[in-house]
C-alpha cells in the first residue's frame, strides 16, 4: 500500500490500535477520523513520530451523512477504505429496547453505507479501490442475546457483498471480514480473562486486513473471511 490514501474508521479504538501501525508500516498515507481526542492521543502513544506524520487525525461523526460527505471530501483521494467502526450490545430479544436496537444499526450498518457510499464514489473516479469492513461471525452464526448485533453485522455482510457485486469489471473491490471475539482491554473488561488466550488478536486481524487492502487481493470480491482463533 506504498503511497496509496487510506481512509481508516476506528483507527483509534481497541481494535484500531493493532490496525493501524500495520496499515502504515505498508507505506499507506492515513485519515483516521475521530471523536475523542483522548483516543487519538493513545494511538499517538505507540507510533513513532515518522509514523504520525502520515495520519492526518479529522474529527467526525460517522453518524451522520452530511459529516462523512465532509470528511472524505477533504481527502486528496480515496485509494483504501478500512472500516473498523461498530459497536456491541447484549440482551434477551424480549427485554431489549427499541432504541438499543437503532443504536445497533447505527453503529455496525448505517456507519458503514455512508462511509462505503461516499468512498466508493471517489474510487470510481479513478477506477481503484479497496473496501474492507468488518462483520463478525455473528453475522453468519447468530447466537442467543445477540439479535440486534447478529442481524447488524449480517447487513454488513451483505452490503459488502453487493458493493463487490455492483464494482465487477472495474479495479475496486469489496470484502469483509469476520472475526470472533477480539482481544480488547473492553471486551476482557466486560468478559473476564479467563478465555482471553483463544480470542482473535487484533494484530491478527490487522494482517488479513492489510492483504485484502492491497493491489495483491485484485481477484478476492465479496469474500467473508472467517478470523475465529480458537472459539
């Protein structure tokens, strides 16, 4: 990705933090939005001071259309979308709130149609991209408690799908990525320690990511790659 103009979602949270010095130590030049600024000082924490000269750090809300409209058209180019923004909630289907529900949606699905919509418009323009984003074995496997978030992350798989579909004969591709659960200081805050050897590091996933971003993965479209460790 030597060169290449990357727009990485997320690239200041749990699973951000092992993406991110993976994408540039490829060469890429980055545009990390962000909401907090105590998140972009962390990621700062770990990278060296050549490294933070390529990230250009936008405040945004992924939310909303008009602010991913603003963001992306404040980059040179789009060569590469990674998106690792998302969000996780559990609850009874029976018991759980409507707006948890939205929230779900908004987080895993609405956030990735925007930035997906907007990025692939620049792509077009020179006939090259790359779009990753990330599912969740969820999203195939849906499991107990897990209804908003399972049906979230299987809109995920299947816009990512029909994107790689819509962008056939062209330079751009679509896929996405699944894995189980990540090893965060969130997720073994809110799950214990004690599985925390079988989940999927991030670093692990960042090197998937990094392969299915690259010129090197021009014939992989609308793959679901399974990252599961050992659950």
């Amino acid at each position: 990705m030597k060169g290449k103009q990357v727009l990485l979602t997320g690239g200041t949270g749990g699973l951000g933090l092992g993406v991110t010095p993976a994408v540039l130590a490829q060469g890429a030049e980055l545009t990390i939005p962000y909401r907090n600024l105590k998140d972009v000082e962390r990621l700062k924490g770990i990278l060296s001071p050549a490294d933070i000269a390529r990230i250009q750090f936008i405040p945004a809300n992924l939310e909303e259309e008009s602010s991913v409209d603003k963001l992306i058209s404040r980059m040179t180019k789009v060569d590469v979308l990674i998106h690792l923004v998302g969000g996780f909630s559990m609850g009874k289907t029976h018991e759980y709130s409507f707006y948890n529900w939205k929230r779900e949606f908004e987080l895993n699905l609405n956030t990735t149609f925007l930035t997906c919509k907007y990025s692939l418009t620049r792509m077009l323009e020179n006939d090259y991209g790359r779009i990753v984003t990330i599912a969740s074995r969820s999203g195939l496997e849906p499991a107990r408690n897990l209804a908003a978030y399972s049906a979230a992350k299987a809109g995920v798989i299947a816009l990512t799908k029909a994107i790689a579909d819509e962008t056939k004969g062209t330079n751009i591709t679509a896929n996405t990525v699944l894995p189980s659960v990540i090893d965060t200081p969130a997720n073994r805050q809110a799950m214990g320690e004690e599985n925390a050897d079988k989940w999927v590091k991030p670093e692990s996933i960042a090197e998937v990511i990094c392969f299915l971003a690259s010129e090197a993965a021009k014939d992989v479209r609308g793959a679901a790659i399974p990252v599961y460790g050992n659950i």
